[in-house]
C-alpha cells in the first residue's frame, strides 16, 4: 500500500484539507496572473492565455495544485460512501488530474496542450457530477440543493462558453474563469460534505 492511500485510511481529514487548500492555491494563483496582465480583456481571452503574458509560469504552478486536488479528493473520498457512479466520477478525478499535468507541461497552442485541456475540463465536469451524487446522500434538503448546483455548475458554464464561442460573442473569457472557479467551488464543498458526515 502506498504512503498516500495509507495516510488516507488514517488521516483522511489531512488529505481532505490538502485538497481543500490546494484547489485555493491554484485560484490564489490565477488571480494573481489576472492582476499581473491587465492588458487581457477577462471577456475575450481564456486563463490559458495567461501563460503567454509576464510572469507566464504562475499558470502551469494554478494548473498542478489544482490537479493536485483533484488527487487528494479522489484518494480522500471514503469508499463506502461512493456507488459505482461515484466510483467511476473518482477515477474521473484522477483523469482530470492527468490532463491538467499534460496542459501544464505542454505550452499553449500545442496539440498535447489541447488534449491535457480537455482531459481535465470533462474529467472534472463529468467527475463532479457523479461524486456529487453520492456525496448528496443524507445531507438535508437546503444541502442538497447547494451540493447539487456546485455539482453541475462547471458543465453548465462550459457548455454556455461553447454557445459564445459558436457565435463569437463577447464573454467567453468570464464564463472560461467561472468554470475553473466552479471546480474549485465543488472541490471544497466536496471536502467539507465528506468532513462533516464523516461516520455517519
């Protein structure tokens, strides 16, 4: 067994918490590209672009932590709580975090860059929504509701995105940002549900 699926049987709050925090290191580290390009209008252009600008490293550092999160939710998941949906949304996780390693590694426009993108926007998308699932199980209505909007808010966003790019409408950027924002969203919400239902 290895050190991390160990730490996970007996410190899964530890490997919750790094899940927690590093899915906010990597939005700590996408504002700070933001604040550091000015001349990017956030309407028009996507986070990727921020790796083309100053200080271009901060991107790939956003897009390991955030695969690093993606790893210690899917390892800190409890296995009891998860079905075979969420089972598969949990391997999902891991695929998310590959992609978004690829993405990191590989510079903007190239084509392995592409195929890491898109490994880890449907990983996380279609991931969040079958672990959100399971996850909903014995909370109570009003957490219900918010656990469920978290859940799809990320698919949602991506699919408004891929209306305005199809017709080259301003905003594609903004809804770009709300994606990788609701990812981050759900990733600590998830920890905080699994946290707190903990042996229930």
């Amino acid at each position: 067994m290895t050190p991390l699926l160990v730490s996970s049987t007996h410190r899964p709050g530890a490997v919750l918490r790094a899940a927690a925090l590093t899915a906010i290191g990597a939005g700590a580290a996408l504002a700070v590209a933001h604040f550091l390009n000015p001349f990017l209008d956030p309407g028009w252009s996507v986070i990727s672009q921020y790796a083309l600008g100053d200080q271009g490293w901060i991107l790939p550092v956003a897009f390991v932590l955030l695969a690093a999160a993606c790893c210690f939710l899917a390892v800190g998941l409890p296995p009891g709580r998860l079905r075979r949906a969420g089972r598969i949304g949990r391997m999902l996780l891991f695929v998310a975090a590959a992609g978004l390693v690829i993405a990191a590694v590989f510079a903007v426009g190239s084509p392995l860059h592409d195929v890491g993108s898109l490994l880890g926007n449907v990983g996380l998308a279609v991931g969040a929504v079958l672990v959100g699932r399971d996850l909903r199980r014995g909370l109570d209505q009003r957490e219900r509701y918010w656990s469920a909007a978290a859940a799809h808010a990320p698919w949602v966003c991506a699919v408004l995105m891929g209306a305005l790019i199809a017709t080259g409408t301003w905003g594609v950027g903004l809804l770009n940002r709300a994606v990788v924002l609701a990812y981050i969203v759900w990733i600590v919400l998830a920890t905080r549900q699994v946290t707190a239902t903990a042996g229930h």
